[in-house]
C-alpha cells in the first residue's frame, strides 16, 4: 500500500501545475503576438529600405549614364568636326596660326582639356589648359618656321591672339606618345586612356581621329583630350546617401574615376601609377570590387545591369553595376554601393518603438495572468493538498469552500468522500492483512519459477550457438574439402606440364631460329604469313606468356593450402600450432576486402608480432575467431570512412593493428585493433549476448561475438575483452593459455 501511494505521489509531481497551464498560453499567445508585430516590422523596414535603396540606384546610374554620354560625345565630336573641316578644306592645316586660334575658340565653348591637330610634315598645333586654373595657351610646333622641334606655348588675349611666348619644350616628338602609335595601327578613330608622368599627374582620355588623303596615306591626327578628374568631380557631387559611394572601372579593374576624395592613381617611387579600385583606400570602393571580382572572375562577363547584395563588417550592402560603351571602344562599368543601414536608422528606431511597447504589453499581461492564476488556482491547491494527505493516509480532512460557486460544490462533495473514505478503509485493513500474507507466498513461487525458466533459456541459447557453430564448422569443411579437391587435380595438372610446354617451346623457337639463319630469304607466301601473325613478338612474347602462367597456378596453390591451413580439417583434437600461420591465413582470406574498391578505400594491416611458442588449442576454432574479429574491424572502419571526405582520409588512413605478446602465467595475448566507428557503451555490456548485433537487418545475425567468447573462454580457459571509444576505434583483447585445458 505505501509503495502504492508514493508511487500516486510521484505520478503527481510530474504534471504540470495548474498556474503554469492557465498562465503559459496566455503568455505565449501575447509572446507570439509580439514576435510577429516585431517580426513583420523589422521585415517590412528591411524591404522598405531594399526598395529605396533599388530606386535610387537606378536614379543615380541613370545620371551618371547620361553624363559620361555627353561629357564623351563632346571630346568625340569636336575630333570628327576638326577632321572634317580639314577634308572639306574650310581649315588648312599647314596654317599653324589660323589652326590655333580655331582651336582656341572650340575651347570657350566645349568642356575639354586640350584640342590638337598633327600633321605628318611634323606640324603640332594645339590650344588647352595646362590644370583647371590656368589660362588658355596656343602651342605650336613648326620645323618649317622655327628650324626645330621646339613647341612653343604662348599667352593669348580675350580674342585668341597670341601676345607673349610663355616658355619653350625642347625636341618633342610627338611620334612617341602612346595616342598616336595606337591611332595608327588601328587606322581609325580611338579613344586613348593614359596617365600624366608629370604634375599635376592628370588622367586623361584622348579622342583620336586619322584622316587619310585619295591614296589611303595618313596625313593628319585630329586629337581632344578629356580630363577624367572632372568625372570624379561630377561624382562627389551626385546625391547618393551619406555613406554610398559611385565609381567607375574598366573592364581590368582600374579607377576611373570615384566619388571618393582619393585619386584614379598612386605614386610609386615618385611616379603615378594607375590605382586598382581593390587597393582602393576608401573600404566600401575596396570591398565592392573585391565582391565583383570574386563573383565574376573576368569583369567582361557582365554584359547587363546587375543589382547585387553583399555584406561588409555585419552590415548589408546594395550594389548596382552598370555596363556602359561608346561607339569608339569605351567599355567601362558605373558602379553604385549603398550601405543598408543609410536607410534604415528611422525604420529601427520606429521598430524599437514598437518592440518596447509589446514588451509593456507582454509584462501586463503576465501580471494580469498571474493574478488571475492565483485567484483560480487557490482553492484548487487547497483541495490539492487536502487529496495528498488523504494520499498518504491522513483521512481527517477537510477543505475550505471558496466564493465560487463551482469551488464551494467542489468543497462539500470532497468533504463527503473523505468521510466516506474513512469508513471504507477501516474495513479495508483487515482484508489487507490476510492478503499480505498470501502475496508473499505467491511472490516467492513466481521469484522460483522465473529463476528456473531464466536457466532453461540460458541454457537452450548456449545450445542453439553451439549448434550453429557445429553446423558452419561442418560447411566450411565440407566446402574447403571439395574446393581444395577439386582445384589441386587440375592446377598440378597444369603445373605440371607447363615445363615441358616451356621446353617444347624453347626447342621449337630454336628450330626456328635455325630456319630464318639457313633461310633468311623465305617464299613470300610464307613471309607474309610471319608478317602478319607478328612473328618477332610472338617469339619475344610466348616464354613471358608461360612464365606468367606458371607464376599463376603457383598462386592458385598457394590460395588452396591457405585455405586449408585456415580450416585445418584434418586437425579436430587440440594440437600444438603456430598461432601467426593462423592470423595470416586469415589474413589472406580477407585480403580481398582490405583492397580499394569502388566506395570503399583500402585498410591498412600492422603486424606486430612477438617470438612466441606453439599453442596448444582447436586450430579451426581459433582461426574462426580471428575471422570474426577482423570482419567487425574491416565493416566498422568502412563505415567511418564513408562519413569522412577523401583529404581527412590522406591522413587518417583505416588501420588494423594485430599485436601478439607472452604475458605472465604462460599465457598468449593477442590484440586486434581498429580505428573505426567505435562501440557506443549501451552496446559494450550485451556484445557477447547471442542474437544481439549493432548492424543493420540483414547485415549480421548477433552469433559471431557470442561464438568467438565460447571458443576462447569455455573451450580454451582464456578471457575475451572489448575495449572501445565511440569515434576513435575498438580493441579486442584475448588471452589463451599455452597449455590445453581440458
């Protein structure tokens, strides 16, 4: 009876108490309220911000698309004008002076660096801006009028005249400048990118434009330049968001121009060099483009508009990549990165908002949930403790009734129970002593009956294993018998003859030999007969091909007695063996599953083997325990290794280890350790139970274990023991007396 009422007791204590049922869903429900307003704000401000972020992308590609259009147009158009003035004849080039005042007045009304014209008499004529500062200048190089190549730069008026020679470049040859070699192995108007070697290290695209006379010779150079800064100056002003950045590269990853305030190149040893945008100093440039590069290795595969996302120290960032051309090969990409979070800091802070007040919520609703489970649950727990002491035998109980109503007819129906309870166990007590009495009896019957059927089984296990081991001894027997008879006739058959094939052979090929000395000249029918059957590699080949044949029956001999040393049919009584020629019959019977196949990868074999006398034991027994052993090593570690990729196995190869050793009390020790998959320790105390297998259905039947701890412990006096980490491997421990116990 009191086990009985501790048993109530503990049943009790497991369920849940009322307050936690009638607070919890209340609570969860405001809690899954909250989650989902906090939830579906934060996600509609991320979408907000990723719509945003999208429109303006596009808005500012847009313009900056536009800009360069014209910006280029303008620096392309006035090269196409010049030349076609000259072909029409409206402009003689050879009149330096009228040339540089038509050029100087191009450059009041376009936006560019520098307007030339070269002629191939060696004529340079030119009017520009040395930086954004300086005044216009007339540069004229003429060999006819000033007897070298010296340009001359001079100061002009408000009308474009020339009125004072500023200063004088020594010997230019404009031959050698990068612009005009590419003009004219291309034969046709370019765009030329190059970088000032000099202050103020301009980056500056030149527009080129040959013009050929009736014969197709080149007699001129139209050439304007455009001073890229003024890119990045449009780009520092264009409105993006305060911390997003616009740039443009070329297709092999070089600045153009940024909104960054850096410029398109760095001085390396005194001299500019064009800057890569991934060694760019601003960070959003940098990672922007190292996010491009990784995402496109060749920065020409983006042939459309991309919008792409990527992150940059825990924070997402909006990329829209641009691809832009012009007609005379430009092909550059716009790119636009804006950080996320220029948009969402009133989104958050509305979210934060939000957050606080379903946490004010949630915790009045706790409160109230609280409140209300106390004011429920009171009397309920009243009655609770009130049923645990009638539990536990105290019957003179009784309950206060509540203000509820349904808690007040609660109270008064306990109440009566309990007095009725009272008056039942009174009489209960004496019917249960007479029934102690005759359970205890009872009990002991049962305890002497399962004690008996406990042994039967036992017992009928131990014989079942045994007959099932006498049963796979005698097959194997049977079969190893027939194989080996059936093999040996035909193989020392073959064996036998193959060295009078051999010599029957030697002596035909030297009869042959004697044949081509007497005979060197044979009839041509007989010639091409040798021809054909390949004569002189039929001779080479054919004491190979014996040879290999021979070396082939000498294995099959080899596979029978290995067989038959793994058996020892003849050998039923224990006898004294050499215990190693055991392991390694077994060894070479396995040796097909220790191979490489197709998803399985080789098992390597450690023989560590000590000086060891014979052993007196069953020879076949034994050797069935080695094969058992070594079978569960071979399926555990094929199982680790095909949960481990191919690198990890280079340098954790499976490995089976076969130590022998004399320990003390004139006895054998032999381990066998792998490094598979391990034995969980649930698995370790029923491994030598019959029937009972860790693998798969179908995959073994749970005798092979029981089997081998038979063999060693009841038929030889020895001990077998499993020592296994789940992961890292098992070891199979067994010891067997060097004396025979009978």
């Amino acid at each position: 009876m009191e086990k009985q009422l501790r048993s109530k007791k503990l049943f009790s204590l497991q369920r849940i108490p009322l307050r936690v049922m009638l607070v919890v869903p209340f609570v969860l429900q405001i809690s899954g309220a909250v989650g989902l307003t906090g939830y579906f704000a934060i996600r509609n401000g991320q979408q907000a911000a990723s719509d945003v972020a999208v429109n303006l992308r596009q808005s500012v590609s847009d313009r900056i698309d536009q800009h360069l259009n014209s910006f280029i147009q303008g620096g392309r158009e006035v090269a196409q004008i010049n030349a076609k003035a000259i072909q029409l004849k409206t402009l003689d080039p050879e009149n330096v002076d009228q040339v540089g005042r038509y050029f100087w007045q191009e450059m009041q009304v376009y936006n560019l660096g520098y307007i030339n014209l070269v002629s191939e008499t060696g004529n340079f004529v030119g009017s520009g801006r040395f930086d954004a500062k300086s005044q216009i200048t007339i540069d004229i190089l003429s060999p006819r009028r000033f007897g070298n190549n010296n340009v001359h730069i001079y100061k002009t008026n408000s009308q474009g005249e020339p009125v004072a020679l500023n200063f004088v470049t020594q010997a230019y040859d404009f031959r050698q400048e990068p612009w005009y070699r590419q003009t004219v192995q291309a034969k046709r108007p370019i765009w030329s990118l190059y970088q000032w070697e000099t202050q103020p290290y301009h980056l500056s695209l030149a527009a080129t434009y040959p013009i050929y006379d009736a014969n197709h010779r080149l007699k001129h150079i139209s050439w304007t330049e455009l001073r890229l800064w003024e890119v990045s100056h449009f780009l520092r002003q264009l409105s993006v968001s305060p911390s997003g950045r616009t740039f443009i590269l070329e297709r092999n990853g070089l600045l153009v121009g940024s909104s960054a305030k850096e410029e398109p190149y760095q001085l390396v040893n005194g001299r500019p060099q064009r800057l890569s945008a991934v060694k760019s100093n601003d960070p959003l440039i940098r990672a922007s483009t190292q996010y491009l590069t990784q995402r496109f290795p060749d920065l020409l595969q983006i042939q459309s508009p991309q919008r792409l996302e990527f992150w940059q120290g825990g924070q997402r960032q909006f990329l829209q990549v641009t691809p832009w051309q012009d007609a005379w090969g430009l092909n550059w990409l716009i790119v636009v990165a804006v950080p996320e979070a220029d948009f969402l800091g009133q989104i958050q802070a509305n979210t934060r908002t939000t957050i606080v007040l379903c946490l004010v919520a949630l915790c009045g609703a706790m409160i109230l949930g609280l409140y209300t489970s106390h004011w429920i649950a009171q009397p309920i727990v009243r009655l609770n403790l009130a049923s645990q002491a009638i539990a536990s035998g105290d019957f003179d109980q009784a309950v206060q009734v509540g203000n509820v109503r349904e808690f007040e007819e609660l109270g008064h129906s306990f109440n009566q129970m309990a007095q009725q309870m009272r008056d039942s166990f009174r009489s209960l007590e004496s019917a249960n002593q007479q029934l102690e009495t005759s359970n205890l009896d009872l009990e002991h019957r049962v305890d002497q009956r399962t004690q008996e059927l406990s042994g039967a089984l036992h017992n009928l296990q131990q014989t079942q294993t045994q007959l099932i081991q006498t049963e796979k001894m005698s097959g194997l027997g049977q079969m190893v018998a027939g194989v080996a008879h059936e093999i040996n006739n035909p193989v020392n058959f073959i064996h036998g003859n193959l060295k009078h094939a051999k010599d029957y052979v030697k002596d035909l090929l030297g009869i042959l030999s004697l044949y081509q000395s007497h005979y060197p000249h044979p009839s041509s029918e007989i010639q091409q007969y040798a021809e054909a059957a390949e004569l002189e590699f039929l001779v080479e080949d054919a004491p190979k091909i014996l040879e290999s044949m021979e070396e082939g029956t000498r294995r099959i001999r080899e596979i029978v007695l290995t067989l038959r040393n793994f058996s020892r049919l003849d050998e039923a009584e224990k006898k004294q063996v050499d215990l190693h020629q055991g392991i390694d019959s077994t060894l070479m019977l396995l040796q097909h599953r220790f191979k490489a196949k197709q998803n399985l990868h080789e098992i390597q074999i450690v023989k560590q083997y000590a000086n060891l006398p014979d052993l007196d034991c069953y020879p076949g027994q034994i050797n069935q325990v080695f094969m058992n052993i070594l079978s569960n090593a071979v399926d555990a570690i094929d199982e680790r290794n095909t949960k481990m990729d191919s690198e990890a196995l280079k340098h954790n190869p499976g490995q089976i280890t076969i130590v022998t050793e004399l320990g003390e009390n004139h006895q054998v020790i032999i381990r066998i350790l792998d490094n598979g998959v391990g034995i969980p320790e649930s698995a370790r105390a029923k491994l030598f139970d019959p029937f009972f297998t860790t693998k798969p259905v179908g995959k073994g039947t749970g005798l092979g274990l029981s089997i081998c701890y038979q063999i060693v412990v009841e038929q030889h006096g020895g001990t077998l023991k499993c020592l296994s980490t789940p992961g890292a491997g098992t070891e199979f421990v067994m010891t067997i007396p060097l004396v025979a116990v009978n």
